[in-house]
C-alpha cells in the first residue's frame, strides 16, 4: 500500500513524517508555504517524546500523482475544503483505490461516497498543531494518537487492517472497528467545543456542555449512536493523552487554528452545522449550535482572532436565541 495523504497540515503531516520513517511509501498533497518547506527540506514532528525528521514526495495537486492499484488515499483536508479535494480526485482518474476520511464531522463519508465506492471512514484522536510551514506539533504521549478505521457506513476489508497495520508500525494506535460512525459521532460530540473555544477561550465550558446536551438531543432524536471517546474511553489515558512539549505552547483546537492562521474558513459548518441540520430534521432545537454557527460567520466576516468574543457577550446572545425558538 501507498499511502497518498490530501492535506499536509497538523494531522496529515503528523501522519506523513511518522509513517514516512517507519518506511512507509508516502506522497503528501499540500499548497502554498507548507508544500514549498516540504520539496526545500521536508517536514519535522516534534512530540513530548522528541523530533522526528522526513522528507517524503510532495506534490501541488492529485493530477501530478501517477496513481497505483495499490493507492489508499487518506483525506486530511477540512470538511468545508472536501468537495473540492473529490473534484480534483476525480479529475486525476482516481476510481477504485481506497478514500479514508481522517477528517472530523460525519458528512465527509458521504459526500465521498456520491464519487467514489471504496469509501472509508477514521476517527481521528490526535492532539496535532500546524502553524509553521515546515513543521507540525503532536502533543499526545505515550503514542502520538490513535484512529479507528472501518469501512463506510459500516464493516470492514483488507484496506482497513492494512491502515491500522501500517499506523501501528509508525507509531500510532490503529483500530479496525465494524461500527466506525458511532465513534466518528462520539468525536463530534467532542468537536462541538472548537468553535466556543477560538471564541472565548478559557471561558467556553459552559457553552460546549450546552452544544454537546443539545447535539445528544438532536442524536437521540435521529436515532444515531455515538460512542463515548470522551474521558470514559481508557485510551485517552493507557494510548494517548495530551503532553506538554518543552519550549512550546498548543494554542488549541483545528477550529482555534484557522483563525490564527487567518485561512478563511473554518470547518463548523460540518460540526455544530451537522447538529443544527439533524436538530431541523427531526424537530429540535438547538440554539448553542446555532449561535456556534452565526459567531464563526462573524469572526470570519470581521477577520477575528482567537478569544475575541466575551463569555458574558456570548451568554447574552445565547438567552436572546433561545428566547427566540
């Protein structure tokens, strides 16, 4: 297996340089800054268990791949840059290899699956930073993070346990699960938090508990299972938990990210949105998701930093969209 990675910023770099050194046959697709760093002088992962250095094949766009039977592509993009990634996966005569969707939300597998058949479906559990074109930070220890991995929307196949090997041998947990989107929705429970965190910051716990109450209504309602990969899940403690890295600081979440980097979208369309649309659905209300959704179209409108929103300007608004259902 080849491993074509779309996207190398703080998850698909983090996994490029480890699966890279571990031997693994690796092309990354990247733009910009981060794919010139890369062709100059490869990429660096720096963990609380030390830096590690690859240089690997990178290229601008999935066209300038001679594409393999034995190709697995792993999708690292955001949800809101998918269906672009597809367009120019289609474009480059992919057909028959392998989609993994390490990406989080639920709606990736299934845009996916309108293109392609060989769809699959990754939990991604890694505490990963991209800031700096050249390197991206992992602070998870003892292993880097872990992912399940099975087959979209349900089962498992050879390509599945050929992932979870090769992610095992370059340092990560790999889990091949026959329920793959119970834990991909138990992800989104926790990813609800990102956008209330680049928001307010310290502040957003309590705002995040009312989004996740909500979106467990919402799910509920649906009738969606969603396995709990918060603190309950003993891997979060005996595989991976997040580690200080010496001389660096995490500024926080992919959603945080975005908006330090000033990229211009972020991806809670596909989160919170994924629980406004079910909780539209199916007859629930959702004003926490909804105010998620209307304050990352602000901050992106008024090119915000991280924490410019007020807890108590946010609890503000909160009462007025409640009042408003």
């Amino acid at each position: 297996m080849r491993i074509i990675i779309m996207g190398v910023g703080a998850v698909g770099g983090t996994l490029a340089v480890a699966l890279a050194a571990s031997g693994q046959e690796v092309v990354g697709i990247a733009r910009g800054a981060q794919l010139q760093a890369i062709r100059d002088g490869g990429l660096t992962l720096r963990t609380p268990m030390g830096d590690t250095h690859a240089r690997f094949s990178c290229v601008a766009s999935p066209d300038q791949i001679d594409w393999r039977p034995d190709d697995a592509v792993v999708m690292t993009v955001k949800g809101q840059h998918t269906a672009a990634a597809l367009d120019q996966l289609v474009a480059a005569g992919v057909t028959d290899q392998p989609i993994f969707c390490a990406q989080n939300g639920v709606d990736n597998e299934r845009q996916t699956l309108r293109r392609f058949a060989n769809v699959h479906a990754v939990t991604v559990m890694l505490p990963a930073t991209f800031l700096t074109p050249g390197e991206v930070l992992c602070h998870g220890a003892p292993k880097p993070g872990y992912f399940d991995i099975g087959r979209y929307p349900q089962g498992l196949d050879a390509a599945d346990h050929a992932l979870a090997e090769a992610l095992e041998k370059a340092g990560f947990g790999g889990y091949a699960v026959e329920d793959v989107m119970a834990s991909k929705y138990g992800k989104l429970l926790m990813n609800l938090h990102n956008i209330a965190e680049a928001a307010i910051g310290e502040g957003a716990r309590p705002i995040a508990e009312r989004m996740r109450a909500e979106a467990r209504t919402v799910l509920e309602a649906a009738g969606i299972d969603a396995r709990d990969m918060g603190s309950n899940d003993p891997r979060r403690t005996t595989v991976m938990k997040v580690t200080e890295i010496p001389g660096t600081q995490r500024p926080g979440s992919s959603t945080t990210q975005s908006f330090e980097r000033g990229t211009g979208s972020v991806e809670t369309d596909y989160l919170n949105g994924e629980i406004c649309l079910l909780g539209r659905l199916h007859g629930v209300p959702t004003p926490a998701n909804d105010w998620g959704m209307a304050i990352a179209a602000r901050m992106l409108a008024e090119n915000l930093k991280p924490h410019s929103i007020s807890f108590e300007d946010a609890k503000a608004a909160l009462a007025v969209t409640a009042n408003s259902r």
